[in-house]
C-alpha cells in the first residue's frame, strides 16, 4: 500500500518538504497550511509538475485536517518567523500555541502515525508536540542533527575538494549556538578530519557550521533556510517509510542516555518504522561532555520559558 505522509505548514521548508517526497516517489503528501488557497495552490503546482518529473505521488492541499487520515509521517513546518519588535519570548509563546493546534489535530486523525518535527526552536518544540499529542517517545522526534551535519560535510568537501559523498559529520546537540559538531567522528572515507586538517582550520569549520542557519538568514535578508532542511527532514522520512534503519543525528527524547533526562536534544538515532528504534551513545572525551551538557542546560532553560505560557 502507499503510503501517506502530511507536510504541515506549506511555507518554504514545507513545500520544498512536499516537492522532494513527491519527487522521489516516497509516498502520497497532504499539504496543510492556515493560508487559505496556499496549500492548495502549490500542491497543484506540484501535482501538475508530476508527468514531467515522472512520478504517481499524488499531492493535495488543504487547510483542514480530515485529508491527514492515516498518514503513515506527519512532518510539522507551521509557525512564523521573528518579526520586528517581538521578543523571543513572544516568539517562543506564539509558536508553541501553533505548535498544540496542529499536532492536536495531527495526532487526532493520525494517531498512529510518527511526527517529525522541524519547526524553531526545534527542541522546545519538540517538548510541546510530545507533550500535546500524548505519543511515546520513539514517534515524537525534531529535525536539526541532520542538517547541521550536512552543512558540516559540505564545508569538509569544499575544504578538502573530495566529494560531498565521501564525507561523514555528527553533529549534537540542541539546534542553536551551543550545537556540539564532533570531528574526531567526522571522517573523509573513514580516516577522522583531525588527521587530515590542521586545528585553526577544524575550528574555523566548526564555526561555520554553528552559523550556518544565520549565514543563509543573512544573505537572505527575508526568510531562513529552506532547501537544506527539507532534505534533511525527507532523509529522516524516506528511512521511516523504507524502514532502512539509518544512523542519523535527530532530537530525541532522552531519559537518562548521556546523563540527561527528561530532554529531547540532539543525539544519533537508528530511524525505522516504528520510528527512533534505539538511541545510540558513542564514547564522548570530557571537554565534549561538557559541551553537550552545556547544550542541554539551554534547551532546559527554553523548556522552563515554556511553562510559563502553560
Ligand atoms: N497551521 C498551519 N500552518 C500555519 C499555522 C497554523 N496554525 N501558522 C502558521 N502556519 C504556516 C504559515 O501560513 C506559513 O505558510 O506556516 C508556514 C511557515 O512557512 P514560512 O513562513 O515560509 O517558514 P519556513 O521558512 O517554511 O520555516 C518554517 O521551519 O526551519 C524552520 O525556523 C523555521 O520555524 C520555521 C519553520
């Protein structure tokens, strides 16, 4: 049977989101927005791009939840960016109120379905779609590891002009400033960067990488990235919905792995059907210990802000 996956938000992420999994033939998409026509508009587009592109992924738009039924993935892109004059807070408080609306609505037509969640800031988020939809934690998870990895391996390859493809990066962490990239585990065909590149040079990538959102954001000027994180979230997606059971970074629930508790943060995952199928812990040194930990200590502070709204 095909499977379903609904794409919440049809903005830039959630669009893009719709049009990688139409075109990898991945599954049917539903894609919902608040926009009324939005939703409908560009999974037409998208729907009438599909004898060219040559798939049979149908692709339909709404601005309800009843065409959601039975998705196998929810992935939720909803929210608004930061616009002048608001505060982080009034950010924060006003995403997780859209946050609880869409994945009430999500987990009541799909109760059995996995929710990847991509939608700033990603880990408190993650917080109120777990809490709100009531789903264990293997299918409740964030999308940032991922990217963040990829835009490490991207500037790995630019330095070093190998390809893209030979290049592995991990990256911890909750998705922020204080995101944890290790490069005694990012490796150029198996042998780790820390051999291959002097330090002021690792650093400088690693800098890059803990920028990367803004950098996009800055050359911009409206709007954030939008390309690189639809295939993150599509990769995630593609190993639930083929069950390939990837190693892949995402934010997970953790309930004492890496010494923390009761956070989703980022950490390397085994992605399958039934969602995260196991958390992995790798051997960390003291100083990234203390980074990871440090990392934690600002998604807590982030989750504390939220209880305020509660
Ligand atoms: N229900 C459904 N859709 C909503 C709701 C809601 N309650 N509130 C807002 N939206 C929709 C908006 O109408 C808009 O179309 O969410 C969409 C967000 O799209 P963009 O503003 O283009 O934002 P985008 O760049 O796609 O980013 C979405 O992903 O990477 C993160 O930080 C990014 O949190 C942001 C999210």
């Amino acid at each position: 049977m095909k499977k379903k996956v609904t794409v919440i938000g049809a903005g830039n992420v959630g669009a893009t989101v719709a049009q990688r999994l139409a075109e990898k033939e991945l599954c049917d998409v539903v894609l919902i927005d608040i926009a009324e026509g939005l939703p409908q508009g560009k999974a037409l587009d998208l729907y009438e791009a599909s004898p060219i592109e040559c798939h049979d992924a149908k692709v339909e738009g709404c601005n309800s939840y009843d065409a959601s039924a039975g998705s196998d993935i929810i992935i939720i892109t909803a929210g608004i960016p930061r616009k002048p004059g608001m505060s982080r807070d009034d950010l924060l408080k006003t995403n997780m109120s859209i946050m609880k609306h869409v994945t009430s609505q999500a987990a009541k037509y799909s109760p059995d379905s996995i929710l990847i969640i991509v939608s700033n800031p990603l880990d408190a988020m993650c917080h109120v779609a777990f809490e709100t939809s009531g789903f264990p934690k293997n299918r409740v998870m964030g999308m940032a590891g991922v990217l963040d990895s990829a835009r490490f391996r991207t500037f790995i390859s630019m330095e070093l002009n190998v390809s893209v493809e030979s290049t592995h990066a991990f990256v911890l962490g909750g998705h922020g400033d204080t995101m944890v990239p290790l490069p005694r585990y990012s490796t150029v065909a198996g042998i780790p960067i820390t051999e291959l590149l002097p330090q002021e040079k690792i650093d400088a990538l690693v800098t890059r990488t803990r920028n990367g959102g803004a950098e996009i954001v800055n050359l911009l000027k409206t709007g954030s990235a939008f390309y690189a994180p639809a295939s993150a979230a599509v990769e995630m997606a593609e190993s639930i919905l083929k069950d390939k059971k990837k190693i892949l970074p995402c934010a997970a629930y953790l309930e004492g792995e890496y010494g923390i508790d009761n956070l989703f943060i980022g950490v390397p995952v085994k992605l399958g059907e039934k969602g995260i199928e196991d958390i992995i812990e790798i051997n960390l040194t003291a100083s990234e210990k203390t980074a990871l930990a440090k990392s934690a200590d600002s998604v807590k502070e982030l989750v504390a802000e939220l209880k305020k709204f509660a």
